[in-house]
C-alpha cells in the first residue's frame, strides 16, 4: 500500500474504535499475537519500527508505516503528546 492509502485506512480505523497508544504495549500485544494493525510514525525510533515489523510477520498482524510524524499522529488522536506507535486489537 502506499502511505496515503496507510493514512486513510488509520483514519477509517479512529473513527471505528480507540487505539491502544504506546510502544511497550504494541510490543506486547504483537508478540501475543493480539493485535490486529499496528501503526507505526514517520520518525518513530528505526529499532523499534525493525521489532514491530518482525514481530508482525510471525504473528500474522498487519503493519503500515504512516506519511506523518509523531506531532501529528498525536494531534490526529486528539491527545496533547506525541505518539509514535498505536495499535488496534
């Protein structure tokens, strides 16, 4: 998919339901095989967008990297701080 399709699909999905925000808890729910998308920023640290990827091809989730920086996957969420990775279960 390209990046604007990855942007419109997260939207698609925030309007749908609230994500779980936060590294730490992406990690666990994909290494549980528990997530079902994980969305990852722009500038989201490389060793953890390496992880999540590796992570969601064993447990079979869908992973997208966004067109946008954290700032701005913060200010979509509606949340006064920065997010670099969320996921939806």
């Amino acid at each position: 998919m390209k990046s604007k399709d990855n942007l419109e699909l997260f939207k698609e999905d925030l309007k749908k339901k609230s994500p779980i925000i936060g590294a730490n808890s992406a990690l666990k729910l994909v290494k549980a095989g528990k997530a079902k998308r994980v969305y990852v920023s722009k500038n989201c640290p490389q060793d953890l967008k390496n992880d999540l990827q590796r992570y969601s091809n064993v447990s079979k989730s869908e992973y997208y990297e966004l067109s946008i920086n954290s700032d701005e996957l913060g200010t979509l969420c509606k949340k006064p701080f920065l997010i670099a990775v969320l996921t939806y279960d």
